[in-house]
C-alpha cells in the first residue's frame, strides 16, 4: 500500500456520509462503507473512506504500481465525482492496489480525452474487519467555478464468492432504476469550498 503524507490542516468540520448498496447489487459481507468529507486550507479537499465487513469475502486487487490505468471501477475501489455547476464534472477512483484515474467529463458520460488530472495523495491502511483510505485532492483537481462544490460518493465492491466481476455498487444517493454514478441525482453532498479559478 502506498506510504504516509502530510496533511494540511482542515479548514471545516468533516462531513460523515453513510453509503448505500443499490437494491439490484447487495454486498452481505460489507456491514457498511462511511466517507467523511472535509476542506484544506489549501483549498483542496479531504476524503476519508471506511469499509467495515469480511475482506475475506471480498476481491481487493494486489499492489500494483501507482500508474493512472482505465477501468478501475470494474473492481474493488472507492470513487468521487465532483461537480461545480453547469454540466462539466470530474471523476476519480482509488483503487486498493494504490493505482488511481481521474476523467473530465463536458456533460453526462461525455468524456474529455485529452486531460489529465492533477494526482491525489492516497493513504491505505487495512486491518481486520476494514478497509481505509485518506484521499487528498489538491485544488487544481477540483472543477473551477463559483458555488458550493458538489460530490457523488461511490464505492465498488467485488465479490469473491461469485463469478469474476459480479460488482455491488454502493453510493449516498442513487437514481432510480440501474445503478449510475454518473447521473445528476448522485451529487447529494453540498461542500461550500470557495476556489479560485483554475
């Protein structure tokens, strides 16, 4: 797992949100994923995941080289989208082996091919019964704009006890039918960090 960082120190009271599993998509080995949210003085963001349940039930890729490979979200990983305004939005996923992605998206699943954001800190710590990161985003990661900062919070399990890539999906909001990080309805988390453009 990826080694220690310093951390900045925050600016506002952390934001604790319980996920959810999608009705279509249970995990029974997760007893619950919790994200506690919170801004830097630097203007970056602070995300804290927290898996609670039988790892031993679950599929966690092996420690790779912390690289920018696609398709994390096919396996165990803990996500953020964020959007500030209008339709452009950003996405990242964090992935137990210590690899990371990050997408720019210019509207709904329109994704921006040629850039490239800036690197998160990551911090992993496994123990029994739970799985934990610690997420610094700078602020060049976060979309520019006036407002309030607004996220989706997402986690993708895989199973171990199924076929390869049965997923359960788990987030603080979903829309309704199948399950979609990507859809409006999923940024259900208001953070009023004040940026600058960037």
């Amino acid at each position: 797992m990826p080694g220690t960082f310093p951390l900045l120190p925050m600016t506002s009271l952390p934001a604790n949100r319980a996920l959810t599993p999608h009705p279509e998509h249970p995990a029974p080995a997760v007893a619950g994923i919790a994200v506690a949210v919170a801004a830097h003085g630097s203007g970056g963001l602070q995300l804290d995941y927290h898996l609670a349940g039988d790892l031993a039930a679950l599929r966690l890729p092996s420690p790779a080289a912390p690289v920018a490979p696609d398709r994390l979200w096919a396996h165990t990983c803990f996500e953020v989208f964020l959007r500030r305004g209008g339709e452009a939005y950003r996405e990242y996923n964090f992935s137990p082996s210590g690899q990371w992605a990050g997408y720019a998206f210019a509207a709904y699943r329109q994704r921006l091919e040629n850039v490239t954001l800036p690197a998160p800190h990551l911090e992993w710590q496994v123990a029994e019964g739970s799985l934990n990161l610690r997420v610094a985003l700078p602020a060049e990661a976060l979309p520019a704009g006036d407002g309030e900062l607004h996220l989706a919070l997402t986690s993708v399990v895989e199973l171990a006890d199924g076929a390869p890539g049965q997923l359960s999906y788990w987030a603080l909001a979903h829309p309704a039918g199948k399950a979609d990080f990507h859809h409006r309805d999923g940024f259900a988390l208001a953070v009023p960090l004040a940026l600058p453009d960037l």
